[in-house]
C-alpha cells in the first residue's frame, strides 16, 4: 500500500493557498485520479473531495480535507481525512513562507486508525517578471504510524502564458530514513514529475497534468490527471 496526501491538496498533500478569498470557505474537486507524488491513492479511479478553510489577515490559517481512498483488495479503508494549522509570513515583495502542521487520518477499516500520522511542512515562495518559484519540505517522525521517519522535498515553478492561463512544473523527491519499514518500490526514495495547465472559466478552476515517477508499477505509471473545483466563500 502506498501513502499519500496533498495536500493538497491539493494537494495535499495538501496545497495552501497563500492569499484567501474570505475569512471562510469551502471547496470542492472532482479529480479523475486521488496522486500524491505521482502515486495513485485511488486504484487510479476518480475521487471527490472537499475541504473546508478558515484564513485570517495575520497569515494564520486552518482547515480540513478529505477525500476518498483505495489501497487495494483486503484492505477496506475508503475515507482520508486530514486536519492543518499553519502560518503565512510575507517576509518582502518576493518572498513569502508558509510553515505548518498537518494530521492525516483514515477511516473504513478496523485497522485504518494505525496508518494516521503528523507531518511538518514548510514552503518558501519568490515572485518575479519570470514567474513563481516555489521551494517546499514536509517532514514526518511516524510516517503512516510506523515510526520511521520520512522526508519531502520539491521545487516548483509557475509562469503565465496569457492572462487567465498557467503551467507549473514540479519535481519531487519522498525519502525514507528506514527502508526496512517503509520502502518505495524496494528503495528508500523515489522522484516524481509534473507539469501541468491551470485556467479558470466562470467559478471552476480546471488543471489538466501529466506526471510519472521512477518507480515501476501500476499506481505511479505515467498518467494525465484532470480535476475541476469551485471554491465557496462564506
């Protein structure tokens, strides 16, 4: 079985937005496939997921999120839903920082309960006439509930191609510190790629992406992921 999260979200894992559009609101996504990293958390089937954000203009923030789950026959767990708290900093005009904690947990299975964990993240971000650059980490101490730590690093960078219209490319590395306990694929690391386009029409955001991975099986093969949300403001 293989764990992911966005953060996401988006992503997230999870993916934070830095500015907000209201002190609260609500998302939700239609995804023809649930990847963290490159790695199918959903059998490589469509998920739905939601989130629900609060967003102060200190910088601090919290939400939730979930989504639906498939990690395989035997197993029955169906629901991740996670938990985050967490700061923004803008530090000048360019660079800004978003450090945070996030708690993932799981739910269908009588043994669900033993893969939820905590994970620390960290992200830096720098504008300019080229685009936005991104720097990001997470880090976790019980990964998946199995003791064991597990580190994330990735850089990002997002241009406009015309007003309205996006493309982000990301590479990404997951590591395990004990391979005996957690191994992808048999190794203790792995990199992902990604590049994907972003645009908006009405209020739906729309990201079309193709990502692949250095692993070889069928959950983190080359794939196009589509996904559509509306996000409510409260």
């Amino acid at each position: 079985m293989n764990k992911t999260i966005i953060a996401v979200a988006t992503t997230c894992l999870l993916t934070l937005s830095t500015g907000a559009l209201a002190d609260v609101s609500a998302t939700v996504n239609v995804a023809s496939d649930y990847t963290f990293n490159g790695v199918s958390q959903t059998g490589n089937d469509p998920a739905l997921q939601g989130s629900l954000d609060y967003a102060a203009d200190s910088g601090f923030y919290a939400g939730t999120w979930a989504s639906n789950v498939d990690f395989g026959s035997g197993e029955d767990t169906n629901i991740e839903w996670d938990a985050y708290v967490g700061q923004y900093f803008q530090l000048n005009e360019k660079i800004g920082l978003d450090a945070g904690i996030a708690y993932y947990t799981y739910h269908g299975d009588s043994a669900s309960d033993t893969y939820n964990y905590p994970e620390a993240y960290a992200k830096f971000g720098y504008s300019s006439s080229l685009g936005d650059s991104e720097v990001n980490f997470w880090y976790s101490w019980d990964y998946f509930g199995l003791d064991v730590n597990h580190y994330i690093a990735m850089i990002a960078h997002t241009v406009e191609v015309s007003p309205g219209h996006n493309i982000k490319v990301t590479f990404d590395r997951s590591t395990s510190a004990d391979e005996n306990k957690w191994a992808w694929d048999g190794k203790d690391a792995y990199n992902h790629y990604r590049v994907e386009y972003m645009t908006s029409w009405k209020s739906f955001d729309f990201d079309l992406a193709f990502e692949n991975t250095t692993m070889d099986f069928d959950a983190a093969d080359a794939r196009v992921v589509l996904s559509v949300s509306h996000t409510f403001s409260f």
